[in-house]
C-alpha cells in the first residue's frame, strides 16, 4: 500500500514536466535534424518575459534552428531563435547527461534568453548590448494557450 501511495504522486508529476517533455523533444530534433511541433508556456514576474517558445527544427548550429519567442500579447511581432545551447547536469560536459537547454534571441538593444531544465524549471534574462551581467528572473512554465 505504500507502495501505491508513493507511486501515484510521483507518476502524475513526472507527466507534468512540462519542460522535461519538451526538452526531450527539442534534443530528438537536434540530434537527428528532424522536424517537430512543440511549444511551451512561459510566465514571468516580468510580463515582457512572458510569452511562448515555438519550434519546428531544433540546430546545434548558430542560426539553423527554426523557432521563434511569441511574446504575451505580441503574436504579430515573434522574435526568431538565433541559438540553443544544451545544459549538462552539473555543468558536466562530458557526463553527456542533457538536463536543458538555453535559448537566445537577438533584441534591438540586446539578447533575450530562456533557459529551461528539467523538473518545469525555466527562467528569463536580459542582456543590454555593452554589459556584461545578465539579469535574470525565475519563471514558471505554463501549458501553451
């Protein structure tokens, strides 16, 4: 009975990472240079990091994924995913163990990023051209409207 008890809770949170799934496909469509349809909900303290991420063919290459930021209440104005970079588990390169990955997005005065990992972690920064630093805020993820 424990047992059941144990299991139950844990099989309907491992069906609602959100990001897991998600990131599962992203890394099937960049390692074999397939075509997907996925997205995924992001909702910020900050509105203007809110919105969604589309993608229909993830690249490991600059400039080859084909996927694009809709910003909250900006479906005209979607900005195109200029790079992916995988997150290893522990920052471990060579543990081969991709836990996410982080998105970057080219804006007029900087690069907006989402990084998303496993477990429905996400969070949004912003980078003003000229700076070093950037500034983050933890989101969550939210099922696409």
């Amino acid at each position: 009975m424990a047992f059941i008890v144990f299991f139950i809770p844990f099989s309907v949170f491992a069906k609602n990472d959100l990001t897991g799934n998600f990131i599962k496909e992203v890394k099937m469509s960049a390692d074999s240079e397939k075509d997907i349809s996925t997205s995924i909900g992001i909702s910020c303290p900050a509105e203007s990091g809110s919105g969604r991420l589309l993608i229909k063919q993830a690249s490991y290459d600059s400039g080859k994924t084909n996927g694009v930021f809709v910003f909250k209440d900006q479906e005209i104005n979607p900005v195109k995913i200029s790079l992916i970079e995988t997150i290893f588990e522990n920052g471990d390169f060579a543990s081969g163990a991709v836990i996410g990955f982080s998105f970057t997005m080219p804006m007029p005065n900087g690069q907006f990023f989402i990084d998303l990992t496993k477990g429905n972690n996400v969070k949004a920064g912003v980078i003003k051209n000229g700076e070093s630093d950037i500034k983050w805020i933890k989101c969550k993820v939210v099922i696409p409207s």
